[in-house]
C-alpha cells in the first residue's frame, strides 16, 4: 500500500486558508446551528433572490508570493524622481523606528476609532502629542486630532468661519497664492452654500466684504510677510482670518497665533509620512479657546476615571456628525489616525531642537540654490522665504524642465516662464549639484551662511515644551514608548472587534507591505503623468474590478474619505441636474437608519432634507417614502439608502424604492458602508442605484488605522460619468480632495486585496460574512432579542441585539460594552442604528473559536443581568457597572459583592494573555466640562500617580 497520499489543501490560497476565517468543517458546524442545510441554502434564504446577479465575478487570484511579484512588476513601471515641486507635497526621512514600530506594526494599523477610550489609551495619547505639536508651532491652542487634506481642511476652516464671523457678508476673500488644489476644493465646497469666492493678492483685501480670508503662510511661490495688518483689518470688520501653514517652517518663522490668526490649518506630511501619490496625509486644525465648540473633526481630551486616575478619551463628541445628523457642520468622519501618529512620534523623536536644526537645513538649502542662480544672472523670486522660489526663465521653461529631468530631479511648471523649486529634508549637496547643472551652473555652490528671512518674521516663541518631546531619544528608549502605548490599546492584533458596519476585517501583511516601497511611497501627486505609469495601471485594473463588483460604468478615487465620497455622489448627481436645466431639484429623502454621515453631506450640498418613516420592521416605510416621493415632485433631487439597511437586512422593496425616485426624475445614492454583504452576490448598479461610495477601509482591506485613513471612491451610471470630480489643478474642476487619486497608495492595499481574492474568493468572503453573522444571532438569539431579521428570519452581514428591556433593571447598554473589555473584546456598535442597542458585524475574518469566545462573554454577560434582574446583586455593585477592571482592581482591597475570579476573568477572557485596561471607566462629563485638548504638565502626571 503506498503512503503517497494526495492532499487537495492548497497551502498558497489565500482567500479560502488565510483572509476567511472558519473551515471548511467549521463551517459544517455553523451551518448545522443555524439551520441551513448548505452555505448555498443560507444566501438564498439571506438574499432576496430578484436581485441576485446573473454573472460570477471571473477574475482568477494570485498567491502572496505571486502577488507580490506582481506589485513589484506594477511598481518597476514608476519612475522615482527628486521631486523639488513642493505645492504642499515634500521629501522627507521617515525614521526606520517609526516605520517599522508604528506604520508597519498591526498593533497601531489595525485600531478602530477610539470612541471606546478604556481600550484606546495608548493611541489617544500619541493623538494628544499630535494636538500639542499642531497647537504648540500654530501658537492656537486648540487643536484637533487630524482631518483629511490640507485642501479639505481649508474648506472647512472656510465653513466654520462663515459659521462663527459676526460679519453679516456672504463672501469669502482666498488669496491668490494658496495652492492651486487648496483653492479648487474650496471653490467646490462654497458652491453649494452660497458662499461667494474673492480671489486676489493679499493688498488687494477688502475686509468689509468678507465674513473670513485664508492666507497661504509661506505662499504657494515662496512668499512670507507678517500678516498681522491684514488679519487687525478683518477683525475691525468682524470677520475672521485662517492662515494655511506649514509646520516644518513654523520651527523658524513667525506662528500664525502671534500674528492674531483665529484659525490654522495645514498639512502634516513633511514629518516623516511619505507622499505616497497624494496621501494619505494627516491635515491638521488649530484655533482660538471661543472656537473649539465650532472645529470639526475628533479632538482628544483629558478626563479622569472612576477613581480619579487621568484618563483621554474623544471630547466634545455631540459636535460630531453621526449624533447630529442634518444639523452636523461637517461630514468629517474618516481621520487620518495613524498618519497623525507617525507625525507625533516624528516630533517626539527629533524633538524641538531637532526639528529646527531639520528647518534651518532646509532654508540654508534654499538659500543656497537661490544665492547660485542670482550669481549666474537669473531672476529669482521672492527675496524673503523659507524653502521656496521661483525662477523666471522665459521661453526657455520647458528646456530647464526637461534638462532637470535628466538629471533625476522635477521642478514647478509656473505660469509660462518660471518654475519653481521647493527644497525639503532629503536634498543634500549631490541634489542641489544636479539641480544647479539644469540651469548650467557647473561650480559647486559655496553653502549660504545666512538666512533669507527678517528678525521680525523669525520665530520668537518656544514650542514642544512638554516633557514627552524632550525624553531621552536612543532608539530603545522611542521604541519602548511606543510599545508601552500599543500595548494599552485593543486592536485586531489581539481580538476581534465585531463593530457592525464598520467591517473590522483581516488587513493581510502581504496588502501592506508595498505601501513602504519607495517606488509607491516617494512620488509627488503633481509629478509627470508619465513617472507613474505604475500608478497608472494599478488604478485602472482596480477601477475596472470595482466596476464589475458594482456593475457601475465609471469611477472616481478621489474621495478620500466614506464622507467625501458620499459629499463627492451627490455633488455628481446635482451636476447632473444641472447639466439638464434641472436647477430646482434641491430635495434629499433618507431614510431615518440612514448612516449618520448622509444627512450631513446632504446638508453640506446645500440640499434640503427629509427623512423617510420605518417600518416595524426596521424596513423603509414604502407608503411613506412614495408620499414625500410625490410631495417633492420635480424638486427631488435624490434619496440615500443603504444597502442591505443599515438594520441588518437585505429589504425586498429595494427596487420599487429605486423605481420610485426614478419616475419623479430623482437618482438614488447608494451607501457603500455595508457592501461586505454584496460582493459577489448584488451589484448595486443593476438594482437601481446611480451612484455609490465604496468604503475601501471597510469592505476592501484597508486598516482602519485606529480612526483613519480610509477611500471612498465613487462608482456611478454611465449617465453622471461626466460630472465625476476632476482634477484639482484644472479650473471648474469640482475637486473634492487635494490629490488627483485622493490618497493614492493606499488604494494599493485595495488592489492587492482583490487580486489575492480574486472573483471566486470575494464571492465566499461575503457568503462566509452572512454565515458568520447569522451563527452569533442564532447563538444568542434566546439570550438577547434580534431586533430586525428579514422576512425569512436571516439577518445580513451584521446583528442588532437589543439591549434595552435591561435598562428596567439599571443595567445600561455602556455597562455591557464595558464590561466585554474585561472579556477582551472591543464593543460592537453602540446606540445605532437604534439607540440602547449592539450592533454586531463580526465579518468573514474570524474564525469559530473567536466567534465562540465572544458568544461565550456575551452569554456570561447575560447571566450576570439576570442577577441584577432577580435582585441578587445591585446595578450598581454588579461587575457590569463597576466595569471595566484593571490591574490596580484586581490587587487592591476587595470589598465587593463578586469574587477577583468573576471580575477580572469572566468567560471569553484569556488567562495568561488577558488584555487589562490601563484605566477604569472614563468619566465623560468631566473630560468635557473642563476640555484639556494638550498634554498636561507634569505635575498631572505626578498627581495622578498618588
């Protein structure tokens, strides 16, 4: 008998052995408790049949190995410049322990929001460091913790100043050298609020006609001056003054603060975060005390726990859009997390002094280039700057740029007989050489000795005062800090974190590692088409599998956020209307379980919102909706629904909901948060839907990054193809974001995760998704009501679990989420889409055994109410309220109710590798009575200790 036996195990595929999580066998035992006699069985019974797609998806999928040799073909075909263009983009050195500790590390890459901020202590704390640093060189002390793009956050900034200015004006003064791509997307956004755009030389302000100016401090071309005349003027008229910004230059010059700026904003991409193609990039917001309540975005604070102990958590978070709603002043709901990370740790890292002797070497830089060119006759631009100039070389301009690069290096196109140059962190001595010989200067520069910059624009202020940036920086003393932080957080390192809709799953090493080649990682988002051909074919290939995934004919990567991209659809669909005569339609419908962030870009398009009535059954009210349907007529403009809803159901009306808007000449926006329950089975372009945003963060593998970043590309019917975002350095672009591509590189991740997958593997991704989910609601189904099942008792890709009947009994839906941190789990989805509730995705990552894990903590958690509900334990004794425990609990005096054992190791909790709180529950109340949004002195920390 031969022992030759065959094995059908395929050890290289990755969709079906490495990104989904249970067995085949387990599996078997999922569907034998659920009810289903196949998977096959459970997506009929799952999905409504009548819009199911005829078509597989037919792409076959690569091993890890064979991707990536893939990708390094893709990335052979860019071409890596010494780019010198600047425009808000520059070289810089990330430090290796910074890459390889933070932005390599899942610890810190695979993090939710941190709105759960017992588990969240260690990259709160690294965003307070972010919020120091920005307020700190801003000379503002207010701070937020990241927003999207320098552009976007320019736009916002012009929005919270219309918002705040006592100025009765409707106009908006932008100075001509902002950047180009600032201006473009600050034209898109005041379009739909009536706001009128001024666009001239800063001595050219009227400030009686504004209600807000933003100036570019240094400009887009070099220039600096003092602005504080400027800004005095628009204070006498009651507007107030934004100052777009660079932080590296801040180390040197003059800070927006001391000028009286209200607001700062500015991009925090030259500390250590590669270009990357246009993103992504952490922007940054400061301003004055009186305007904090005003600032979108997340800003951290600092509160206290149960027992006094310091403690950061998300303040002021009624301001945010997901609470309210329509009212929101900004659908800012992806951050840029992680990438505001990496530019704190950069700061820590280099310190003050660091960062100013990085500053001067720049300028030096600069100075010397332009010392060299005027000694050889040239006209160089502006006399005073900190890193750039321009230099006019008349008919001669596209000679120079070519003759630079052959020489390795891109300058600025400026206007046609100047070009700019911009030197940052990695131009050295053999760069300003090659550069020199473009313009056939072939003596080797003497360094400049001086700086090109007045006393009276110098900075004269201190900043990064704060013990953290002036720590001992040998490279294991950095790495332990930032050990010692992740280890405080929960990421999905450790445990599955089952957030409905926000689809926590697997980021595959494989998908990331490119991210970090620098022919992905050093290209400028304005560099010559022709450099990124790479690029080039990878967004293309992933717009075409998008296309077939959705059955939509067009994409835009613009948005680079699920924000942005639904703002970004329904600017398309008002285009659309336009382009048709269609002016008045001005209505939005959206259901009351839309997504917090709907009603908000609605409200941002300058639409008019009404919400839609539902069922019982969670479904859309169709009586309802045809009625205010048919009041709007032909103001209807569109509806947004998600899809399956945001309940957890696939709804069989989806069609006559689509039907509806379409015969009163309405299109419908189809949210893409939820699209984990349709690829492979429904494509939302052929059940009726205009447009969608796909959240790449979600459904497409990219890390959530501990609140950012994210992609939400828009696919759309051929019909509104042509009023998709254009580019932001043309005019009338309708721009939505600083870069072409948004945050071009991450959409590698995106790219990779289909090609590994392939057709088949996305398919079984969601089928696996949907089983996963109906195995938790058949497991705790006798333990907690299933708020909303379809019409065939199944629920989607996700689960509500209602939690409300316990509040009789004192016992909160917080107490439950809490007390699963003891459990070591993440919380699902608090309070939405219905308020005292869990909602619970645990995707097609996760395997039986953590699904168990977390079925087992719930079902002990159920016992433990049942206790409080029987009168055997008090609310507020229980382990429920006194959660969560730490270590500090668990080896103090114990005078409660419950043993150690049933505290600090209740079912589901690891034992030797349990996760412990590094705080107790966060005191919400008193974070936001007394907002600290900087790091404390000290003596706080001293004080907190005792």
């Amino acid at each position: 008998m031969t022992r030759w036996n065959p094995t059908d195990y395929q050890p290289d595929d990755f969709a079906n052995r490495r990104h989904i999580g249970p067995s085949p066998a387990e599996m078997a035992e999922m569907l034998r408790v659920v009810g289903a006699e196949s998977l096959d069985a459970l997506i009929d019974q799952t999905v409504p049949q009548a819009i199911r797609q005829d078509q597989p998806l037919g792409w076959p999928a690569l091993s890890e190995a064979e991707l990536l040799a893939r990708m390094q073909d893709v990335a052979k075909k860019n071409t890596v410049m010494t780019s010198l263009i600047g425009q808000g983009y520059h070289g810089t050195f990330t430090p290796p322990a910074i890459q390889r500790n933070i932005l390599e590390n899942p610890a810190w890459y695979t993090a939710y929001t941190p709105y759960q901020p017992e588990i969240a202590q260690g990259r709160l704390e690294a965003l307070l460091n972010f919020q120091t640093m920005v307020a700190d060189l801003t000379g503002l002390p207010i701070a937020n913790a990241s927003l999207l793009d320098e552009a976007t956050a320019a736009a916002e900034a012009m929005a919270m100043a219309r918002r705040q200015a006592k100025s009765k004006a409707d106009a908006f003064f932008v100075a001509h050298d902002l950047h180009p791509q600032t201006i473009a997307v600050i034209e898109t956004r005041a379009a739909p609020l009536g706001i009128r755009i001024i666009k001239g030389s800063i001595d050219d302000l009227n400030a009686a006609e504004v209600f807000g100016a933003i100036f570019q401090y240094p400009g887009t071309y070099g220039h600096i001056r003092d602005l504080t005349p400027e800004i005095e003027a628009l204070h006498d008229a009651k507007a107030l003054a934004i100052v777009a910004t660079d932080l590296l230059a801040l180390c040197l010059l003059k800070e927006p603060g001391a000028m009286g700026a209200d607001i700062a904003v500015g991009s925090a991409q030259r500390f250590g975060v590669p270009m990357g193609y246009g993103g992504p990039h952490a922007a940054f917001m400061s301003c004055r005390d009186e305007l904090k309540r005003a600032m979108p975005g997340r800003i951290v604070g600092v509160s206290v726990d149960t027992k006094g102990n310091q403690a950061y958590r998300l303040s002021l978070q009624t301001r945010e859009q997901h609470i309210r709603r329509e009212k929101a002043t900004s659908n800012v709901c992806t951050a840029q997390a992680l990438l505001a990370v990496m530019a704190s740790f950069y700061a820590v890292f280099h310190g003050p002094e660091g960062l100013r002797a990085i500053a001067q070497r720049v300028h030096l830089g600069a100075v010397t280039i332009a010392e060299a060119l005027r000694r050889a006759g040239a006209d160089v631009a502006p006399q005073a700057f900190f890193d750039t100039i321009t230099v006019k070389v008349g008919v001669g301009q596209a000679g120079i740029l070519a003759a630079a690069e052959q020489r390795g290096i891109n300058l600025r196109r400026v206007g046609r007989d100047r070009v700019g140059i911009s030197v940052d962190e990695t131009t050295d001595a053999g760069v300003i050489r090659r550069l020199l010989d473009a313009f056939g200067i072939e003596d080797a520069p003497a360094p400049a000795q001086g700086p090109a910059i007045s006393d009276d624009l110098l900075r004269g202020s201190d900043y990064l005062t704060h013990p953290v940036f002036h720590m001992n920086r040998a490279e294991s003393e950095m790495m332990r800090y930032m050990r010692r932080l992740s280890d405080r957080d929960l990421a999905l390192d450790r445990a599955m974190i089952p957030l409905g809709s926000c689809t926590m799953k697997l980021n595959a090493a494989a998908e990331m590692m490119p991210i970090t080649w620098p022919e992905f990682g050093a290209l400028h988002p304005f560099a010559p088409r022709h450099q990124a051909a790479g690029y080039a074919e990878a967004i293309a290939d992933l717009d075409a599998k998008l296309c077939e995934i959705t059955g939509y004919d067009a994409f835009s990567m613009q948005p680079n956020s699920g924000a942005q991209g639904e703002y970004a659809g329904l600017l398309t669909i008002q285009a659309y209307h336009r382009a048709r005569g269609d002016d008045q339609r001005d209505i939005c419908l959206i259901p009351m379980s839309a997504h917090g962030t709907n009603p908000a870009s609605a409200q941002m398009c300058g639409m008019k919102v009404v919400v839609v009535k539902s069922a019982p059954n969670g479904d859309i009210d169709l009586e309802d909706f045809a009625d205010k349907a048919a009041k709007a007529g032909n103001r209807l403009a569109a509806v947004m629904i998600t899809y399956p809803s945001t309940h957890g159901v696939f709804e069989d009306t989806v069609r006559d909901v689509c039907r509806i808007t379409h015969d009163h000449g309405g299109q419908v926006y189809i949210d893409g948060a939820n699209l984990n329950a349709l690829v492979g089975l429904v494509k939302p372009g052929e059940i009726g839907g205009d447009v969608s945003h796909l959240n790449l963060h979600k459904t497409f593998a990219i890390p959530h990054g501990g609140g950012g970043p994210g992609m939400g590309p828009i696919g759309v019917k051929a019909h509104l193809a042509p009023h998709l975002p254009g580019d932001p350095r043309d005019d009338d672009s309708g721009a939505v974001s600083a870069a072409p591509y948004g945050s071009a590189s991450i959409l590698l991740i995106s790219w990779a995760y289909c090609l590994m997958m392939g057709g088949a593997g996305l398919t079984q991704a969601t089928r696996v998704a949907i089983l996963n989910a109906n195995y938790i609601a058949s497991r705790l189904a006798g333990a907690y009501p299933i708020l909303f099942m379809g019409n065939r008792g199944r629920v989607a890709h996700e689960c509500i679990l209602d939690t409300r009947p316990f509040a009789d009994h004192g016992v909160t839906v917080d107490d439950i989420a809490k007390r699963l941190i003891d459990n070591g789990f993440h919380a699902p989805t608090m309070s939405w889409p219905v308020a005292g509730t869990l909602m619970v995705e645990p995707t097609e990552s996760e395997t039986k055994a953590e699904i168990d894990r977390f079925v087992a903590a719930m079902l002990a958690i159920r016992d433990e109410i049942t206790e409080v509900a029987e009168g055997r334990i008090a609310a507020e004794e229980s382990p429920l309220r006194r959660a969560p425990h730490t270590v500090e609990d668990l080896v103090a005096d114990w005078d409660r109710p419950y043993s150690r054992e049933q505290g600090c190791f209740p079912a589901g909790a690891f034992r030797v590798d349990k996760y412990w709180p590094p705080v107790g529950r966060v005191d919400n109340v008193f974070g936001d009575r007394n907002l600290i949004c900087t790091c404390p002195p000290l003596d706080s920390y001293a004080e907190a200790a005792e």
